[in-house]
C-alpha cells in the first residue's frame, strides 16, 4: 500500500494538470529505507509528448546524487497519462527499473466516467505489475 500525504498527492495531480496535453512526471524522495514520500521533485519530460515521457538524463544524473547526498531515494515514481486510463503502458512496465517504488499514474482523461483524473498506485518487478491501495492521509 502507498501511504501519501494531501499535500503530496495534490502537487502530482497539479503537475500533471499543469503539462496536459503532455505528460508530466517526477520523483517522490524520501528518507533511505523509510518507504515514506516526502520531497516532490516535478521533472522535465524531455520527450515533450503527449503519449510518452522521458526523463532527461542530466537532470536524472543530477537528482541521484542529490537523494545520495540526502541520504534519500525514490519512493514513488509518477507520471500522466493524458489520453487513457491511469495503468502502466507497455513502455511504462519495460522501463521500471526501480523495483522498490511505488509508480503512481495519474490520468487527465475521464476515461472512467469517475472525473477528470485517476491516481492509480502500483508495484512493477521484473515486468510483473501489481495495482496497490493508495492511502492518502493529512500527515505521517
């Protein structure tokens, strides 16, 4: 299960909003071993598309040796769909390479009826993907 503060929670939804129509993505940091998001860290996606992100490798190189520096790592992982359901893509599945992370999706389409966005939390390990509980709280 994902754990995420409101105020988490809403700078992602807020992030990807702000890039639609492309997709947004970012990085949740927090402390080493803790498994609790603390630091949002919006990124560029140096794809600037609307159906794929990237992030820009200098800017990937940069933020691992400031969450080293930190004593941090990445607890979730999130990115937009803008056009389909908040579930990992193929890409999405084969470039996880963080296999302690949570990977949040959060769709800018009503794709469900449900609203205007879906905040989707899921585990992905050697290609096996598992949708998780997202438990949003006021603080830790």
């Amino acid at each position: 299960m994902l754990t995420i503060t409101q105020a988490l929670h809403d700078q992602i939804v807020a992030h990807a909003r702000e890039d639609h129509p492309d997709e947004a993505c970012g990085v949740v940091a927090g402390p080493a071993g803790s498994g609790r998001p603390e630091r949002f860290i919006p990124m560029l996606n140096a794809a600037r598309s609307p159906t794929f992100y990237e992030f820009d490798s200098q800017d990937l190189l940069k933020l691992y040796r400031e969450m080293d520096d930190r004593d941090e790592e990445p607890v979730v992982i999130y990115h937009s769909h803008t056009a389909t359901e908040a579930y990992p893509s193929r890409t999405d599945i084969t470039y996880a390479n963080e296999p302690g992370a949570h990977y949040v999706l959060v769709s800018t389409a009503d794709t469900d009826g449900a609203g205007e966005f879906q905040f989707r939390s899921f585990r992905i390990v050697e290609g096996e993907v598992t949708e998780e509980e997202v438990r949003v709280v006021d603080a830790y």
